[in-house]
C-alpha cells in the first residue's frame, strides 16, 4: 500500500540565492532550474519511491535556456514530481533579464511626432539578442517605430553577412 503524501516524500529546495553545489536542502538550496532538474533525475534514477516535492522560493527564478520536461523527469505510478512555487505567490519562472544601460536618444527623426520625440531611448545589446518583448515595472512597453527607427540584426555567417531590418535584408 503506498504511503499517505505527508508520510514520505523528498523535499528538494531553490533559492534565487542558492548554489547549484548545494544538497537542495531548506538549509542549503539549490539555484538553477537545470540543476534542480538535475537532482531529480539522480533522485529517480537512484530508485527512489518517494513523493519529490521542489520548493520554488520566492523570487525570479530565470532561465537561460528553455526547461523541457519528459517521461525522465515525472513519477512512474509510485511516486509523483511536483514543482510548486512559494505558498504567498511569489515565485516566477522567466527566461527575461533585465536590460541595463539605457541611454536617451538626442538625434531628431523625421518621422517621430514631436511630442513624442523627448521620449525615445536606446540601448546596445549583445551580438545575438533576440528581444520578443519588453516590460518595466507597469506592464509592457511599446517599441519605437518608423523609418528612421528600424531594429536591425546581423546575420550570424560570414556567407550571410547582410543588414536585416523588419521586412527583411538590406540590398
């Protein structure tokens, strides 16, 4: 007969300031979702026939590649995994990061209204960034459009070394 939730199970914790060297104990934590993911793979793997509950601790646990689950990484029948985030609902999973440096913009465009020309600002971003969407502290951000505004990207192959903008390269 299987044993009641509460009787046994492997409690595995993360902190956004743990360490991924760490057991994953409330004293000791983890960090990172791929380590913890890790750890309950070992777990399984050990024969283990315990509940695994992970315990998300408050905060924003980022990721710096996308987390996928499969038939490794879940219960067979006599154990169940189960990832809950902190109890007060304050725990996100996000694979965002804050974009630091900022600068204002002083150039004139033709084709910002006026009004609107006092509020553009820029930032440089790493080779390779992709930036789907933006968001400060109420909520999303619209990004700057027009002609003389034109997200651009370089393609990463010396073969394909062209200018991309919105509706495509550049000729």
């Amino acid at each position: 007969m299987r044993a009641s939730y509460k009787e046994k199970m492997k409690n595995l914790y993360v902190s956004t300031i743990g360490s991924d060297s760490n057991p994953g104990t409330i004293e000791k934590p983890l960090k990172t979702m791929a380590a913890t993911q890790n750890k309950v793979r070992e777990l399984i793997k050990s024969g283990n026939d315990e509940d695994i509950i992970v315990h998300l601790g408050e905060g924003t646990h980022r990721l710096s590649r996308p987390i996928r689950f499969g038939p490794e990484d879940g219960g067979n029948g006599n154990f169940t995994v189960t990832y809950q985030g902190d109890e007060n609902g304050k725990t996100t999973i996000s694979s965002g990061y804050l974009l630091d440096g900022w600068q204002k913009c002083e150039e004139t465009m033709f084709d910002v209204p006026e009004k609107l020309r006092d509020s553009i600002w820029f930032i440089d971003l790493p080779a390779g960034t992709k930036v789907n969407s933006l968001y400060g502290k109420n909520g999303s951000i619209s990004r700057a459009r027009g002609e003389s505004i034109k997200p651009l990207r370089t393609a990463m192959t010396e073969k394909e070394k062209k200018i991309y903008g919105p509706d495509g390269p550049y000729k």
